[in-house]
C-alpha cells in the first residue's frame, strides 16, 4: 500500500511539472520561438591604415548578436548583418568628418544585381536625388579580390542645402552571403576621391 501511495506521488508530481512547463511555454512561447540565432564564428573586418592615409575605423560590429530579445526593427533579426565597420575621412576619434563609408556583411545569399537595379529604380522615381556615376571597385573577402561596382548619387533640391550631398552605393555577392557599401561625403565631387578607403578594408574569418 505505502509502495503504490509512492508512486502516485510521483506520478502526480510530474503531471504538475510537466502541466507547469505547459502554461509557461503558452504564455511565452512568442520570445521563446523568436530567440535569435548568432553566428557561432562570424567574419570581421579589418582596416590596414597604411593603405588609406588620414583614415580611420572604429570597430566591428554584429547586428544580429546585438539584437536583444524585444528586438522592434524593421528586418527580422535574422536578416540584420553580422559584421559592420565604418571607416572615416577624419581625425581618428573625430566623428565631424569630410566622408565616411560603411561595409556590412550579411551571411545569406543576396542578389546584388537586383539591388543596385532597385537602388536606381528609386533615384529615378525620386525628385531629390540623381546618379552622377560610377566606379569599379574591389573588396578583399575572404582572401579573394572581388570587384563591383559603386554608384555615385548627388541630393538635390532645397532639402539637401544642409544634408551631406554625395552618397554611393554597392553590393558584392560571395558564395555564402554579400556585402553591403554605402559611402557618404559633404560634396558628391568627393566621392571618387572616397574610394581609396576600399583598398583598406578586407573581410576574413576568425
């Protein structure tokens, strides 16, 4: 008798455990199925300063690792970059800057031909931006050199007399993600003379 009372106890106390675990994955199981994935080892990268005189990076940064759980961003947690670097035309440790151009690297596959044509699809439809060129680029990913192209684009109109003017854009696919460039200056004429920055940065694994 006392032998069959034991194991109605336990019998019982796993049914409240496991009726527990059950109103506990309810009530929360939106945060618990949105839990982000981060990258176990994910790329860097890596500025070489004697390549681009009077610049400078800060440091790497991982979007998708930094998304907390009540992340509220337009992309999904796992679309967001898992490694960025800005690099500046500037004092280093100065932010008021002549140019500045961000890198980002996102570890899926991308299309970078559909992106510069939806780029310019939207400065066509718009009446404050225009493209003023061109330049074929490198980037060093992953030890391999790869070109692409950075379009150059000029605000224009009243809104832009004090917004910084030059803005370029690019993208370059990689067999298991792409990256992103977008380069900013006071002036568009300044943009050409941005792209030396290029030669600075290179993406690597860890």
């Amino acid at each position: 008798m006392r032998k069959n009372r034991k194991k109605l106890y336990i019998v019982v106390g796993i049914i409240v455990v496991l009726v527990i675990f059950g109103l506990v994955f309810a009530f929360k199981s939106d945060q618990i199925l949105q839990t982000k994935v981060v990258p176990k080892s994910a790329p860097i990268f890596i500025f070489t300063k004697s390549n681009a005189p009077g610049w400078w990076a800060g440091g790497n940064f991982n979007a998708r690792a930094s998304a907390t759980n009540d992340y509220q961003g337009s992309e999904p947690v796992e679309k967001l970059s898992v490694a960025s670097m800005n690099v500046y035309n500037s004092e280093e440790g100065e932010y008021t800057t002549a140019c500045f151009i961000m890198f980002s690297y996102y570890d899926y596959i991308g299309d970078a031909e559909r992106m510069k044509r939806d780029k310019e699809a939207e400065v066509s439809a718009s009446a404050s931006m225009k493209k003023i060129g061109e330049n074929i680029v490198s980037i060093n990913a992953f030890g391999a050199n790869k070109s692409f192209t950075l379009t150059n684009y000029e605000l224009i109109g009243p809104d832009s007399e004090n917004a910084m003017k030059g803005m370029s854009y690019g993208w370059v696919d990689l067999s298991e993600g792409y990256v992103a460039v977008s380069g900013v200056c006071p002036n568009a004429s300044e943009l050409d003379g941005a792209v030396v920055a290029m030669s600075a940065i290179s993406l690597a694994k860890q």
